[in-house]
C-alpha cells in the first residue's frame, strides 16, 4: 500500500541554519505531495504541496521538488527563524483517489537563538 | 469565512464512557475526513464522509468507533465504551468539492484523555 517515511527527529538547529528533511514516499499512479506544519498545541497547517512530477512547492521560504525518480519531496529552507520551531508532516494522496492522506511519522525541528 | 471547527478542544472520560466529538468543516465544503494522532506518531486516516453518506472507513476500528455527517449540523466521531489506548488526538480535515483530492483544510483537533 501506499506509504510515506521521514527522517527521524527531532532536528536541532541554529537560527539562519540551512534547513533539510528528507522525505520519500511509495505509492501507485501518481499522487500529490504535501507538507503539513504543525506548531505545538494546534491543528495541521499546509505549507506547501506539488501536483505533479518536477513541480516545486514553495511558501515561507520552504521548498521542495517532487522528484518520482527518486520518488523524493525533500523540504529545505535557506535559513531557518525560531519560528519555525514546529512539527513537518510529509503526506500523499492515497491511490483511491478519495482525497484521504497518508501521512509520515512526522519531524520535530527545534532552532534555537 | 471560519476554519474548520472542531469541539471540544480537550475531552476526558473514564473508561466505559462514551466520547462524541464534533467537526464544523468550512462553508462550502462537503467532504469530511477524521484523523487520529497517537503520541509521538504522525495521522492515521480512519474514515471519509460525505452528506449522509460514508465513503471510506478502511481506517476505523471495527468495534466501538462510528462516524456520521448528517444533511444538517456537524460531523460527529462517536467512540463508545472508550478504553486507555483511544486517547490520541482527533482532527478533522474538510475539502471543497471542486478541490477535491488536492488540499485538506484541517481543524484544531480534539484531545482525548481516558483515564
């Protein structure tokens, strides 16, 4: 079936460091990818998502290319705020076309001053 | 134009009790997905609803866990007899009909303690 696997966290990094979580999926027929932050104590925000192969996504100063070679949605960031301090949730549309995700396990990133 | 809305934000119940949990999704749109988020894991989907009907409930528990979304009011996640392992969070997810399949709308989650 389906699945999404993400880098284990929790990832601590320094303000204005550059940001890299690695995400890759399986899944039949061609789903869309999505990013989902999600800050402590709140719902899933999204943050970015891609349709189709090649595209990028981008919003806040976060990427990431949908790469079915690979089969990658790789999220960066040039340089990351305390702000940005949050759980990221890599995700697919589910082959049923429903519209219901599947979700990775989720990574903590903790940036400190 | 409100977000989705879910309540309550917190629930405890003792064990044996029952749990209902509501969701408003956003003006406009009529699919609803439930979510559940044990601690330290990412959501599993549990089930996908449309006007009074089910879609998709591949996800949910076979015993105890049932979900409705009538023509009026919200969709509402029933777990009866609830035991320690169902506390998680519970969230929420609404699409619009010429959306569909390509964003989900979540809301604020509702967690659940058993105790």
């Amino acid at each position: 079936g389906d699945s999404v696997t993400q880098m284990e966290g929790p990832v601590t990094l320094s303000e204005e460091a550059f940001l890299t979580i690695n995400c890759t999926y399986t899944a039949t027929g061609y789903p869309s990818l999505f990013w989902y932050v999600q800050y402590p104590g709140e719902g899933l925000q999204l943050l970015l998502k891609a349709t189709k192969a090649d595209d990028k996504g981008s919003n806040k100063g976060f990427e990431a290319t949908y790469r079915k070679e690979t089969t990658s949605f790789h999220l960066e960031k040039g340089s990351v705020q305390v702000s940005d301090s949050a759980v990221y949730f890599c995700a697919l549309s589910g082959s049923s076309n429903t519209g219901k995700l599947i979700f990775g396990q989720g990574t903590t990133l903790q940036v400190k001053p | 134009n409100a977000g989705v809305m879910q309540n309550p934000r917190h629930l405890v119940r003792r064990r044996g009790q029952e749990a209902r949990l509501r969701c408003s999704p956003m003006k406009g749109h009529s699919h609803v997905y439930w979510y559940r988020q044990l601690p330290e894991e990412g959501l599993k989907f549990m089930v996908y609803l449309q006007k009074e009907n089910i879609i998709d409930e591949s996800g949910m528990p076979k015993e105890r866990f049932s979900a409705e979304f009538p023509k009026e009011g919200p969709s509402i996640l029933r777990i009866q007899q609830v035991v320690r392992g169902d506390s998680a969070a519970y969230f929420c997810a609404s699409s619009p009909p010429d959306r569909f399949g390509t964003e989900a709308f979540f809301g604020q989650g509702t967690r659940l303690t058993v105790v």
